[in-house]
C-alpha cells in the first residue's frame, strides 16, 4: 500500500519551505515526487509527497492532482488572513476530490499575527482535521507527517 500526500495552500504560504524542512533537503522542487517511509505500529508505509504551487493567476486547487490523495498537508499563514480564508475552498475542493486525511498547518515564522489560535482550531475542528501551529519545522514537521500517516491508517483499517 503506497499512500499519497499532497501539500495544499495559499502562494507563498510555506508549502515548499515545510516540505523541505520534513524531507531533510534544501531544494525539493515543486511537483516532484518524494518518497518517505513511516513507521506506523511496526509497519513501515510508502508514502510519496508531492509539493503543489498555486499559479499566479488561479488561488484554485490544481485539480487532478488531489483526485485520489491520502493526507493533505493544508498551510497557511498565521502572518497572513487571506491565507487562512482560502483554506475553506481548498478543504472544500479536496473533499469533493478525495477522501483525505487533511492536517491544517498554521505556519508561523514571523512576529505578525493575524490568525487567531482559537479561530484556526475551531475551523480545524469543523472538518475533522488536526491543527498544528509550526514554529519549529525542523522537528515539528516530523511529528506531523507522523500523525498524518497513523490517522490515515486508522482510517483505511476502519474501512476494511
Ligand atoms: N524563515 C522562514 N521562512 C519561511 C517559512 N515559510 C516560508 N518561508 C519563506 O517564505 C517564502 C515562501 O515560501 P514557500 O515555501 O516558497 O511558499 P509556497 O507555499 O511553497 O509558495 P508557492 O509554491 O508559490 O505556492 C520563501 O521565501 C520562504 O523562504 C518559515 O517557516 N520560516
Ligand atoms: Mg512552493
């Protein structure tokens, strides 16, 4: 079993820094695929990340690729309002493509605040997502990925 993991979220809202941070790697480009294996209960799983960008012009999903996927790493801005805002059409656009395990990851690496932790959870909460606030990528990133892969265990293993 290969699971599929996308990152999700605004332009320029830590995507690519996040991915890279989890993989280890100072150039993970957009759109390639990485493998990554997770140790979940003694059984190592297969995952493959892929890094989604926004086009300039479009804040929509690009499509095709959610169809399908696993886990959702969704990222905002805690700096940036609009970054969270958009994050309802893309939990929306997911949901209708895919029966992902979706992860709401509040990147916080400056000093301005424009996200409240309340609002965040609250909004996590409502569609069945965890959140995490991230100020430490090198180490929360993992953990992360980690509860990402054992949630979408559980789910498929309540499936069969
Ligand atoms: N220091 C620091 N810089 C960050 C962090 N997250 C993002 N940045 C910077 O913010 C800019 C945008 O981050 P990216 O990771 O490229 O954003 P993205 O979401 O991948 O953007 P697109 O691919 O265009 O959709 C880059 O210059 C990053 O270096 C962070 O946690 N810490
Ligand atoms: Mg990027």
């Amino acid at each position: 079993m290969t699971l599929r993991i996308v990152t999700v979220g605004s332009r320029k809202s830590g995507k690519t820094y996040l991915a890279n941070k989890l993989l280890n790697s100072d150039n993970f480009q957009t759109d390639i695929m990485k493998t990554i294996y997770q140790n979940v209960n003694g059984i190592e799983y297969k995952t493959i990340i892929q890094d989604l960008h926004r086009t300039e012009r479009f804040e929509a999903l690009q499509t095709n690729h959610c169809r399908g996927v696993d886990g959702v790493l969704l990222v905002f801005n805690v700096s940036d309002k609009q970054s969270f805002k958009n994050c309802s059409m893309f939990v929306q656009d997911i949901k209708e493509k895919s029966n992902a395990e979706i992860i709401l990851i509040g990147n916080k690496w400056e000093e301005k605040r424009e996200v409240n932790l309340d609002e965040a959870v609250e909004f996590a909460q409502l569609h069945n997502a965890n959140y995490y606030e991230v100020e430490k990528p090198e180490t929360q990133m993992k953990e992360i990925f980690e509860k990402l892969v054992q949630s979408i265990v559980q789910k498929k293993s309540a499936v069969e």
